[in-house]
C-alpha cells in the first residue's frame, strides 16, 4: 500500500521507527545530478537527466500523473532489510580451508554462505584472543577481537554456525575439566583452612581483654579477608565464552582470563540484545563496557555487594545471531549509536530462507571438520591462552594497501564525500580491515603466525572482505537513512512552497531556514523530480551569482 508522501513522514515519526543521529543518518550522496533545462531564460540548471535508477526507493510509484499539489506525489515506504537483495559474499576471499568448511557446511545444511562465514570469522576472533596483534603503524598495535552480528529470520538455518562453535565448546570443556582435577582442589583447601582460622581469630578477639592482643588478632583477621576474597576471585575458573551474562558478571569472568580476553557467542542472540539494551538496570544500557571492552580501554566494574573489578585492557570478541525485530530494537535505541558501539559491529543480513530438502542429500566432510578443528585448537592454545601478546609484521606493501584503503575512506568522509553522512561509521573501516586481518593471518599461518610477515595477498583479501561488511552496514542503515532524509525533505518542501514562484537562494535557507548548501543540493539530487538547484546568469554589474533552489512545477510522468 502507498502512502501520500507527508502522511507517510508523519506516521513513521509517530511510530518512531529509528531513532538514529542526524549526524549518522543525513544523506548518501550517490547519484548524478538531473538537468532541468533553461525554464526562465535568465536562469539556467546544473542538474543532469535523472536516470530511472536514481529514484530512491520509497519513491518508486512516480509513474503515474500527478497534480500540481506536492501531496499527491505517492511513495513507498524505505526498502526493509530483509528484502533487500544480498550482496555476493566474497567467498574467494576467505583462507583456503575456511573456504572448503564454509562450502562444505553450506552445501550440506543449505544456507548461505554468508551465514557460515560470519561464524567462521566469530570463531577465528575468539581463538585468537589477545595473544597475538599486528602493528598496524609505528605506534600502534591492533588486535583482533571482532564485534560481528548476523541476521536471520528463526527457522532459515542458524544452528549452521554451530559446526564451526563445537571447537570452541569442546576445547573450553577440556580446559574447565583441567582446572577442576588440578588447579580448584588446592584453591578451596586453602579457602577452608582460612575460614577456620578466621572464625577462631574472631572468638579470641571477642574474648580478649588486652588492646595490644586484640589489635593483632582484627590484623590477622584482616590479612587473613584479604586472602579469602583473593582467592574467591580465583574460583572463577577459565573459559572461553559466554552467552546471556550481565556486564558486572562479563567483567569478574575476563578478569579471571589470559590477557582478559573473552568471546560472547549467541546463535539466537535476543537475550543478549535484552541484557544489552538494560534489562538487568531499569532500561540503562551497558554500551560503555562494550565499548572499552572492544578498543581494549581500562574499565571499572562496579559491584554492589561486592569490590570493584578492574580491567586494565579487556578483549572481547561478539558473534550474536538475531532476529529482524532485535536489529531494530538495537536502532531505535539512540545511545547505542551515540556511544559509537553499534559502529563497532560488523553486521551481516544473512538473507537466510527455508530450503526444501533435496533429493540427493549430501553430508558434511568429516576430514574437512577435523582439519578445521586441529586448526582452531593450534590457536586456542598457542594465541588465546597466552598471557602476554606477540606481534604479527605486515609487509611494506601491505602497509601500503592499508594506507590506500585507509585515505580513501577519508577523502568519502569529508564533507560533501559522498559517505559523510556516515561519517561515524566509515571512520572504524580501515581499522575494521587491521582487526580482520589478525585472526585471518593466523589462520592461515597456525602456531607460526607472530614469526610470518603479513602478506600482501592477505591484505587484499582481508580488505575484500571488511568492504563487504562495509556494504552490508550501509544496506542495513538505508532504510533509517531514508526515512530521515524523507522527513527533512517534507521541510524543505513546505519552507518553498511559502515562497515566491517557490524558490529561494542557497545562502537564505542557510542563514534563515537551516538547511545547508550541500544537504539541499543532495536532495536535489535524490528527489530530482520536485527540486532543482538554479544558477542565475551574471548582471551586468557582474559579481557572484547566488544559487538557487527550486521546486519544479507540476509534470507529466
């Protein structure tokens, strides 16, 4: 169902469908701009023909005749996410085993390769750790905990990722067993002698008459508090992952591992969105500790019955699958973006479906899963478990590539670049690509990866596959994005249409009506069929001549 243009604005504000910054969500300059043609004589166009395909989705029902009233300009709501066509996942791109498990899992489970492939990347972030880095300048050391997110509607295949978890799940297994037989025995040994002791440290001194022996008996008592709560803490055993956990208990978890590194891993993610989003603090969201926890930035953990935790610099890697609904629920809540941590994800819209099962079924390699799983267990513990970070050496040219890649993205993020609007999110990409390419490199080298320089193929690839995520958020934000442009349109509009001839210059509406020059010339361009920007041919007294905006009269289409 169509809506009229203004009566679609005003219902998506009503239902406040996205609640993302203006500053994230103004416009994506892409298209040319249309040419008008000479309509005045003394005024000439600097828009080009508009092409059929620069017609922003919503606005897709321009093709019957319309009156001269802008309201009856009928449009389509922005395209949902998940009906958007997917974006050729860079399978190519991948380690050549990560290749085979992904192609292998897929054609056996009938998903996509998409969906397989952001659990491979999960997986390979939480193997990894903070045992190893890469110096991604003179004086910068990058890790390679990745924050991803994957969406998929309930009942298209999800558990797939799971044939590339049970690594994780079964090494963690292996390492809890190992510390209970050999490590937890002697810990609570220790605890119980010193509760006994404590007890009868505080019978004497409620017993004893002499301040100078009571003093020291509460000194004891207090040495001996210390050891308890101490060792209390190291009952905390280790682990690889964790699910749906609040961030106080997120932070007493990492605090107990090698290099406070921790991975939080959700095949159906809507609790940890929940937790996330403040279930546990009256709607206070906990976006700060994800935060730190990403860039490695030292954190404090309060407690309320407890003492505080600190984290000097906490690695945490994210791979949450979930549903539509919760992706929105994420959106819509404006301090999550404002915080910068929704830019610190990696998002994905799987475009997962049901499948019907073929006649000829095919099942998984099991070869392949076991390479896959001594490859995933070599990095666990020669990376994940170290205590002190090593350091991967990428060659000068990829350095080089990385520059590139980096310096291209800053000449899109100035203004008037055609990703300014975005600027927040484009300006994580270059390092997005950097934190890619830690787990990829020791993938693809093992136990070897800190003594192998970083390759230039690599660097390719991985920044193959960062532009992929990089398409994929754009994809997802669009929808929002054009929503939001609609609505200061709609403005813009109703400010022209109580002008004369319905025009004014690009300095009034800067000084008077604040719009900017280039938010009105990228509306010029995204709605070519209601607005034009117009030069007027110099006088006689010479001089600057003000550019001009203007609503096109009414035309057939």
């Amino acid at each position: 169902m169509s809506l009229n243009r203004r009566a679609f604005a005003e219902q998506m504000k009503k239902a406040e469908v996205l609640s993302l910054g203006t500053d994230q969500l103004n416009t994506y300059l892409e298209d040319g701009l249309s040419q008008a043609g000479d309509k005045n004589g003394s005024l000439v166009s600097q828009t080009s023909n508009p092409k059929e395909s620069s017609i922003p989705p919503f606005a897709a029902e321009l093709t019957r005749d319309y009156g001269s009233d802008p309201s009856d300009i009928e449009i389509t709501p922005p395209e949902d996410p998940s009906e958007q066509k997917p974006i050729e996942f860079p399978l190519h791109a991948f380690p050549k085993l990560a290749q085979q498990v992904i192609e292998e899992i897929c054609e056996a489970l009938l998903v996509p390769p998409q969906l397989v492939g952001c659990a491979v990347l999960g997986v390979l972030s939480a193997a990894v750790g903070a045992g190893i880095r890469v110096q991604s300048s003179p004086s910068r050391f990058t890790r390679g905990n990745l924050y991803i997110l994957a969406v998929a509607e309930s009942g298209t295949g999800k558990d797939a990722a799971q044939e590339v978890l049970k690594t994780l799940c079964s090494v963690e297994e292996e390492i809890t067993s190992t510390w209970k037989r050999d490590t937890l025995p002697s810990i609570e040994a220790e605890s119980d002698l010193l509760a006994t002791g404590y007890k009868r440290l505080k019978e004497k001194a409620a017993k004893c008459e002499d301040p100078e022996q009571k003093e020291a008996y509460l000194q004891q008592m207090i040495v001996a508090r210390a050891r308890m709560e101490e060792l209390s803490e190291k009952k905390i055993g280790p682990a690889l992952s964790v699910a749906d956990i609040t961030k106080e208990a997120l932070g007493v978890k990492m605090s107990a591992q090698a290099g406070e590194a921790l991975a939080s891993i959700a095949i159906e993610g809507r609790g940890v969105i929940d937790v996330l989003c403040g279930r546990y603090n009256d709607g206070s969201s906990d976006e700060d500790f994800y935060t730190a926890a990403f860039s490695g930035n030292s954190i404090k953990v309060d407690r309320i019955s407890r003492a505080s935790v600190w984290l000097r610099s906490p690695c945490l890697s994210i791979f949450w699958m979930i549903q539509p609904d919760k992706l929105w629920a994420i959106l819509k809540k404006a301090i999550i973006t404002e915080s910068g941590l929704l830019q610190r994800f990696l998002p994905c819209n799987t475009h997962a479906e049901p499948q019907e099962i073929p006649e000829q079924q095919v099942a998984i390699n099991l070869k392949l899963i076991e390479q896959w799983d001594q490859r995933i267990r070599s990095l666990i513990y020669h990376y994940r478990l170290r205590q002190e970070p090593v350091t991967i050496l990428p060659s000068l040219e990829a350095v080089e590539m990385f520059r590139q890649f980096n310096n291209e993205l800053v000449r899109k993020r100035r203004t008037g670049g055609e990703l300014h609007d975005v600027n927040s999110y484009v300006a994580r990409w270059a390092e997005q690509a950097w934190r890619i390419a830690v787990p990829y490199h020791s993938f693809e080298s093992a136990s070897d990866a800190h003594h192998i320089v970083l390759t230039p193929e690599t660097a390719n690839n991985v920044i193959t596959i960062t532009s992929w995520f990089n398409q994929e958020q754009l994809a997802i934000l669009e929808a929002g994005r054009s929503q939001q442009r609609l609505e200061r349109f709609t403005e813009l509009e109703a400010v022209l249409e109580r002008l004369p001839e319905g025009r004014c210059t690009l300095r009034d509406l800067g000084r008077r009506h604040n719009f900017g020059e280039v938010e009105v010339t990228t509306f010029a361009k995204e709605y070519h069929h209601r607005l034009e920007i117009l030069t007027p041919v110099s006088g006689s007294k010479g001089g600057r001549p003000s550019r001009v905006a203007a609503l096109k009269k009414a035309q057939k289409w």
